[in-house]
C-alpha cells in the first residue's frame, strides 16, 4: 500500500530518532534522467527506516495547497482526540462563509466542486475531511479552515515543521488566479507532514491509518505506481496537474520509503506521467 508521507519530525526542536541517513546512491541516476527530459524537478525522498534520503531542489516553492490539506486533516483529528469536537459533529455546507447561517447560490465556478450537491444540506467533519481529501473539494476545505480557525492550521505547520508553507488561505472556488498571492509549500514540506502521520507521531496510529484511507481514495499516482519495481496495484497516494504535476505517496514493500516529486511548467503530461515513474524506479531499484 502507498499513501502520502513526509520526512522530518521536527517537533519541539527534537532530531528524528531514526539511524543516520545516507544519501541515496542513485542520485546520479536520478539528475541525468532531470537533465535529459530538460525540466525543472524537485525530488524528496527517504526511507521509513531513515537510513537512506535524497532532496535535490526539495525547497524550491511552487503553488499548492495539499501540505495544507493535510495540515488541516491533521488539526482535525488533533482536536477531535483532544476532545475539542467530534468527526461526527454536522456543519452546514454553503456557498459562502458560515457565518452567514444559511446556504447561498454558488458562483458558476464553482459547481464542478464534489460538494456542490450538498449545498444546503449538513455534512459530518469526517465527510467534509473525506470530501476535502479524498475528492479535492475546495469548499470542504474552506469550511474545515473556517471551524478550525486558519492560525490553529498555521500552527500546525509550525509544530510538525513545516515551516516553508506559505499559508494566505483557502480557495473560494476551483480556478485558482493568474496572479496575485497564493499558498505555496515545497515537496520538503510536504514530506515533513507526511512523515508524522506515516509514523503515527501527529495523531495516533488508529487516526493517522483513517486519514491515510482518504489520501488511498484521492486522484491517482500514475507515476509513481508505474514506476514500482512491484505490482503497481499496491500503489495508494496523490497527484496532481496543473502549471506543475505532483506527486507524493508512502510506499510500503521490502524497504518501505517517501516520495514526493514536482515537476513544473509541465506541456507534454504523458511524458511528466514517464519522468516520474523513471525517478521512482531509479530510487526504489537499490533498496527493492
């Protein structure tokens, strides 16, 4: 099984307590195949056992929000084990804020968004974290962020480490602008997050295994499962494309091991689809 993962703990100042990584020995396999496809690429990855990492432009920005999503993710089942709320609380789902009380016509462009259709009607916090998760609503997340509270969120990142996620807010619909500011993370980042949750250190394990069942149901990986030296069915994580493909994912076999990969300004998306399934099979070959 695959999912989403990160690679630091960085909580209170504290050092992972894994053995020493080593850098990847396929580093030099990896930049050739960046270096002929002529794309920019960052690459975290690491081992779950920490003996092995590779971060090449691991911190370079690029925009997007699923460090925040899981960052958010996070905070809600936090809260809900700190006895703060319950998964099961409702929440009327509306086309604007909250606190306007009642539900609104959407904008138009907006009614591609999975939860359009339960405008008007109440949703769980677990099947709003699910719609969030699982099915990319952008509402979803604009509501969680409003009942959590985005300098809870924001904290959050701070403590799991996340430090270079730049968090202005939640996006009101699903087109995102031109211009303007935007929230940005880095694959280092969201390697960090991703970590804690893997290693059941951001919440407890029996909460951090229902949060990696949504990020199992969320748009497919193909990269990265077409790149397993194993059966590309045990393949369950994230992607996405737009100006850049990204994906992440936990993979778990004989050396389980994080990866995440961005690939920007992305044209040819077959041919994204191909580099990342070969920077996957470059690493996960040695330690197979």
């Amino acid at each position: 099984m695959i999912a989403l993962l990160a690679c630091i703990w960085h909580a209170k100042g504290q050092a992972l307590n894994d053995s020493a990584s080593h850098e990847s020995p396929a580093r030099a396999d990896v930049e050739k195949l960046i270096q002929t496809f002529g794309a920019d690429v960052s690459v975290a990855f690491r081992t779950l056992d920490g003996t092995q990492e590779l971060l090449i432009q691991a911190d370079n920005p690029f925009r997007s929000s699923s460090a925040i999503k899981m960052a958010v993710m996070i905070e809600l089942y936090a809260e809900a084990e700190a006895g703060e709320l319950r998964l099961s609380d409702p929440l009327l789902v509306t086309s604007g804020s909250q606190k306007d009380a009642q539900a609104g016509e959407p904008h138009a462009d907006a009614k591609d968004d999975p939860a359009y259709e339960s405008i008007g009607k109440t949703l769980t916090l677990r099947e709003l974290c699910e719609e969030m998760t699982a099915r990319g609503s952008l509402r979803a997340e604009r509501l969680l962020v409003e009942k959590l509270g985005a300098a809870r969120i924001r904290n959050r990142l701070h403590e799991l480490g996340a430090d270079g996620v730049e968090f202005v807010g939640s996006l009101e619909s699903d087109t995102t602008p031109a211009e303007g500011p935007g929230n940005t993370e880095t694959a280092h980042d969201l390697m960090v997050l991703l970590w804690a949750l893997a290693k059941g250190e951001a919440v407890s394990p029996d909460a951090a295994q229902e949060m990696i069942g949504m990020l199992a149901r969320s748009i497919p990986y193909q990269g990265i499962a077409a790149g397993l030296p194993g059966s590309p069915d045990a393949a369950q994580g994230t992607a996405g494309f737009a100006e850049n493909h990204q994906e992440a994912a936990i993979v778990y076999g004989p050396h389980s091991f994080v990866i995440v990969i961005v690939i920007r300004d992305v044209h040819d998306r077959a041919a994204s689809i191909a580099l990342s399934a070969q920077i996957t099979h470059a690493l996960a070959v040695p330690i197979w």
